[in-house]
C-alpha cells in the first residue's frame, strides 16, 4: 500500500531525521469510504506505526448542533472503537470514554428516515434515524472495569 511505504521509508524517517520525531503524524483525513481498511493496514505494520499518533477523517459538518454531538457526548480521553454500518445513508463513529460507556453517533444524510439495528456485545436494538438527523446513542460497557 502507498501509504504504508511511504510513512515508514519517507515521512517518518524525515520528520524524525529533522528533529520533528515528537509530532504527532495523523494519516487518512478525507473520505471515509475505506477509512477503517486503510487505517488498519498502516497501524498493522509495526515499522509504519510507530511514527503514527492516529487517524483523521472530517464529515463537512455546517452546523455546530452536529458538533455538539461529539462534544457533548465523547469526553475527553476517549478512545475511537471500531463501528460500521450497512446502509449507504448513515454514516457512524464510536467512542468508548474513560468511564467506559460508549457513544456511537449516527448521521443520516437522506431525505427519508432510516431503520437500522445498533450491534453491541451479540444483541440487537433496532431503532430508526429521521431524515437529515444526527443522533448519538450512548451505551453502557458490561466489559468496562469498575
């Protein structure tokens, strides 16, 4: 993959070589098609990875109640968990916060509302997301530590 060899022969070498080993390198930061493949085939190879703090992507939000999501509802020192969706219309992330509940927001980006069933831990709850919406869905971690 070009990205792989080009962080681990190119950029991080460079950066490091140029005293700048202590920035912190975010890879993938547009379209979130093959984000999660891309992502894991660099973060995969140990000699990419180690000059690799995390991985950017953006949505083209307008509206600060969409922003209000991600700060209302993933605090600080969260860590982004692996999610997925089925349908072409919703877009989703997941984070899992420090007091070990996890926040999944769902955007839908249609003109009409979207049923889909949200995944955790072998269980299914369905619910359905407007048109035009964004909703975060907030659960608890039975594997969370006390």
């Amino acid at each position: 993959m070009v990205v792989i060899n080009f962080v681990k022969n190119n950029l991080g070498p460079a950066l490091r070589k140029a005293g700048l080993g202590d920035k912190k390198l975010m890879i993938w930061d547009h379209n979130r098609g093959m984000m999660y493949q891309r992502a894991s085939g660099v973060l995969d190879d140990p000699a990419a990875a180690k000059y690799v703090w995390g991985v950017a992507f953006h949505w083209y939000m307008s509206s600060y109640y969409h922003i209000g999501h991600f700060s209302k509802f993933i605090r600080p020192g969260a860590r982004r968990i692996i999610s997925s969706f089925t349908e072409d219309s919703l877009m989703t992330t997941a984070f899992l916060n420090r007091d070990g509940r996890i926040a999944v927001v769902v955007l839908n980006t249609s003109d009409k509302e979207q049923p889909f069933q949200l995944w955790f831990a072998g269980e299914a709850a369905p619910t359905v997301s407007p048109a035009h919406s964004i909703m975060t869905l907030v659960l608890t971690n039975p594997k969370a530590e006390k």
